[in-house]
C-alpha cells in the first residue's frame, strides 16, 4: 500500500516532523504503519464511492498533556502540515476519527482523559477530552454523586466530542451545547485560553456563568476548526428523586403530524421536559431483530410487511418515548397532562413505568432517558446484514406537524426510490426537531452503498429546496451541505472563512471541516 502523505510535503519532510513529534509524545504515541492507522479510517467508508471521502491520515499522534499539544502544533506549524483534532473518534456515520482532507495528521486526544472536577452542589463537571460518557456515568455512580449525565445514541463517544459537535441526549439536559459553560481552547498560533469566568486564573464560576465578561465565544468553536478543545465544563442534571417512562403508540402514518402538535405545547410550557423522540415503527423494530425475518426481497419493505412486523411485534407505526422527572407527585400531574392531551389522537395507546430515582428501567431501550448510557443504537447495523453501515441525513425540522410530515414523506419516498427503508424518527426540542434518517446498507455490497451515498446528496438537494438545511453532515457531505446555507452568496461561509484565516493563517486546523478551507487549501473545496 502506497504510503499517505501529508498534501504538498515530501517523504524525508515529513519523517524529519515524525521524528520531532516522537521527541515530544514518545515513539509509541506517533502512529505512522498503515496498520496503525487503520482505526483512523471512516468506519462506515468504501473504497468504490467517491461521495464518501475516503480519506486517509498520514499519521495520528496522541498527546497526553496540553503542554505536549502545543509543542505538536509548533512543529505542525513549522512544516505546514493540517492536524485533524479527534477527541475519542467515534463520530460514526459522520467520519469516525478520519479528517477531511486526505493526509492530515490526527490530533487524537484520547489521553487526556482526567475527570478534572465535579461539583454535587452547583452540578457540574469538568472534564478532559478522552473522557466517554461511559466514563462519567461510572465516576459519578462509583463516587457517589447524585448527579446524572445525559448519554447520546452510543454512550462510547466522548463528553467534548459530542458537545463540539452540538449532539444531543434524551433527558431535559439533552440539547449538549446548551449544557456547555466553560472551555479551555489552543489556538493555532499556540496561545491557551479559558473563556467566559476561566478568563480569572483564580477563578470561582468558570462553570456557572457562561457569558463572562465581554464577547462570549464558546459556540463558535463547535463545529468549526478554529481551536483545539482541551477542557470543557458540562452542567449536570441533579439525580430526581423519581422518574416515569412512557410510550405512546400511534398506529397511523399520518398521526406523526398530531403527535408533534399534541407534543409541542407540552414542550414548550415544560411539562415534558426531555428530549423527547418520535421513533419510525421500523426503527423501534430494527432494535428488536434482523429485516429478513420479515422481508427479505429487494426495494424498500412494502407496506404490507411492515404493518405485518409492526402488529408482530406489538411497535406502533410512531413510538413516542418520553419521561418525567421529580417528585411523585409532580410527575402523576404532569402524566395526567399528557394522557389528557393525547386522548385526542386516534387509536393512540400509553404505556408507562415508573421508577425510584436510582432504579433503572427495565429492558434495554430507556436506559438513555435515565441517565445510563448504552450502546443499543449500534444493534441497527444488523438490520440488512453483511457488513451493516449507515449514512445519517440529519434536516433540522420546524416542530409542526405539517412539516414534520412533509418531511417525512420526502424522505420516505426518495429512500424508496434508491431501494431504502425510511429508518428515522424525530427527537424534539421544545420549537424544533431533529428529524434523523439513516441510510442502512452492507458496505461489502458496492450497489448498495453507492445508492446510499447518491440517496445522500438527493435528500440534502431536496432539504433545500423545501427549506431544510442539515443540522450535521458526514465529512464527504461537508462541502454540499455547507453550500446550501446560500444566503446573500454564502455570506455566512464567508464570515466563518475570514475568522479562519485570521485565528490559523497557515490553515492548520481541521481544514474543511464544516465546509470551512482556510487560504492555503481553500482550492481543495469539493476534493478530498
Ligand atoms: P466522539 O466524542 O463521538 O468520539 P469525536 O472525537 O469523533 O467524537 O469528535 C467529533 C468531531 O468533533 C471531530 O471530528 C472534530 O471535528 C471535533 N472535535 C472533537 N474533539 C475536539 C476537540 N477537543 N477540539 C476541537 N475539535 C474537536
């Protein structure tokens, strides 16, 4: 196999930066082997489709300290070659830990893993990068806090990674970003800073207060490359003293639309207060057990076999999953709210379940509502077999029924037109939701996967022109989806490429992420 360079760098250059980096990490932390390197490789990635770059990295270094980083940059800086910053790498179906641009290094940050501070009384944590979900949860329960996390779909991905990449939970503290107060940031010329409070080295409310004084700028480093994130604190939700667990299944297609306008006010005048999620009958199903049991022909599964499985297995055509959190009492007036309100939709049927706040739920779904991360999500990889894949369309949705169903039709009908079932569902903020719909498909099989790179683009073209733009898009969409925020010719692209030029003028960061090139490689726009 032919070696990976950095772009526009010789083979002796690039060994004389290996050999500074080992002087800094040590040997073992700079991984140049292609064997090395094979777990900084999109995961979900083939070689055939061109639509998913297939890009590969020269090499990946793991420092273990802020000082190491800053040195790692030096040289990066020194030699012009981009690092691309990963803090555990499992942004899966997005990337994984692959950069954007073929032969930058990964800065992965895996080792700097140190749970820095947790604060039972004002709730919070801060944490380090290589700090996991998983890793949090068992610290709180081990050390007693009676604090919660809120977990994402897989529980493995990092706290920073995540809420850099504005991911969410399923609890009333799901919306990441917005539990986010306080970072510690490198810059590309190498300078730390602490935002908001952090800006008082002896600070009291780094953690508490988000504005600080002056401009706030922690939003701007997510999803952008204009720092490296080396800290970052996170509000945690204190353990309640009870909670409820509730499906409410709808068996008609069209009662999406009722179920969004029965949820909304209940969202907005916070009596459900989680994230709740509208989950696809075939989702809900795909957690359960493997297509072919049900159909095993080619296309989409036709409607017949779907209801089929759907009655089969006792899933309704949409699942609400939502949960209540406080006292008993607090949560039986807000349960009765909710049977109330959604008595007025057709053939809708409630389950519920109630718990001790330090209970956890029984069976393996919910665990995310109560605070306890899981990795259930990844049992949708089976759900058309061989080498199970997918590639997530991810449209922000207004959070009214009628667009909650055009969207959804949109979509449902294009995937059926590329011989895809619509897998998805929608997880709702109080005035918007995240409408989610992966393109499941065995990567061994090349038909399959490039109509789900081609299904791709068409639903973000479609998106568009309704409307839609996409809330987070997979490294070989980055540039289109980027595009398609188009007012006044893409004036804000260009606000975030001047920013970029001025904070990294020789392009180090993450070049292309987000659609955002800095000078020296803004022609390798739409390339890999
Ligand atoms: P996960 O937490 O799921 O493992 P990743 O580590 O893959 O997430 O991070 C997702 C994306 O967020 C990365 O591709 C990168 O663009 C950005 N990112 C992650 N960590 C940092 C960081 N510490 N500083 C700057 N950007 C980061």
């Amino acid at each position: 196999m032919n070696r990976t360079l950095p772009p526009n760098l010789s083979e002796a250059r690039f060994d004389q930066a290996l050999d500074a980096w080992r002087a800094i990490v040590g040997a073992a932390q700079v991984l140049s082997s292609p064997d090395a390197l094979d777990g900084y490789r999109d995961p979900f990635a083939f070689a055939s489709q061109p639509e998913f770059a297939v890009t590969d990295a020269s090499a990946a270094i793991r420092p273990a300290s802020v000082d190491e980083i800053r040195a790692v940059l030096r040289v990066a800086n020194q030699y012009r070659i981009p690092l691309w910053t990963v803090s555990t790498g499992r942004n899966f179906a997005y990337g994984g830990a692959a950069p954007r641009l073929t032969g930058s290094v990964v800065l992965d940050l895996q080792r700097l893993d140190r749970i820095l501070a947790v604060d039972e009384t004002l709730a919070y944590a801060l944490v380090e990068p290589g700090v996991s979900y998983f890793d949090l949860h068992a610290y709180l329960r081990d050390k007693g806090y009676r604090l919660w996390v809120d977990p994402p779909a897989a529980g493995w991905g990092s706290v920073i990674g995540n809420t850099l990449e504005r991911g969410f939970g399923y609890t009333p503290y799901g919306d990441h970003a917005a539990q986010q107060c306080g970072m510690e940031i490198v810059l590309a010329n190498g300078d730390v800073v602490r935002t908001g409070m952090g800006g008082i080295d002896t600070g009291t409310a780094w953690q508490l207060y988000k504005p600080g004084y002056g401009p706030s700028f922690d939003p701007m480093f997510m999803q952008s490359n204009y720092g490296i994130v080396t800290k970052m604190g996170v509000w945690l939700m204190p353990a309640p003293p009870a909670y409820l667990l509730g499906e409410i299944q709808c068996r008609h297609e069209h009662d999406l639309g009722a179920i969004v306008e029965t949820l909304r006010p209940l969202r907005l005048d916070e009596t459900i207060r989680n994230h709740a999620v509208i989950e696809g009958g075939l989702r809900r199903a795909a957690g359960l057990g493997a297509r072919r049991q049900w159909y095993d022909g080619p296309g989409p599964m036709p409607e017949s076999a779907l209801v089929a499985m759907l009655d089969a297995l006792g899933v309704g055509r949409w699942n609400l999953h939502y949960a209540l959190y406080g006292t008993p009492e607090l949560i039986d007036a807000r349960q009765a709210i909710v049977q109330r309100a959604f008595a007025s939709v057709r053939d809708a049927s409630i389950k519920v379940s109630r718990y001790r706040g330090d209970a956890q739920p029984v069976g393996g779904a919910d665990r995310n509502l109560a605070g306890i991360p899981s990795m259930a999500a990844f049992r949708m990889l089976d759900w058309r077999g061989g080498a199970g894949a997918h590639v997530d369309f991810s449209p922000l949705c207004p959070a009214t029924g009628a667009h909650a169903m055009r969207q959804y039709t949109m979509t449902k009908t294009r995937a059926a037109e590329y011989g895809f079932d619509y897998y998805g569902g929608f997880t709702a903020g109080a005035r918007h939701l995240h409408h989610v719909f992966a393109a499941i498909f065995d990567r061994h099989d090349a038909q399959q996967s490039e109509l789900a790179g081609q299904l791709l683009r068409v639903l973000i073209s479609d998106a568009r022109a309704a409307g839609y733009g996409e809330y987070r898009a997979h490294l070989g969409y980055m540039d289109f989806a980027a595009a398609q925020y188009s007012f006044n010719e893409g004036a804000l692209l260009r606000l975030s490429e001047t920013i970029k030029d001025a904070l990294d003028p020789a392009g180090i960061l993450s070049p292309g992420k987000q659609g955002i090139w800095p000078k020296a490689w803004r022609n390798r726009r739409g390339y890999t």
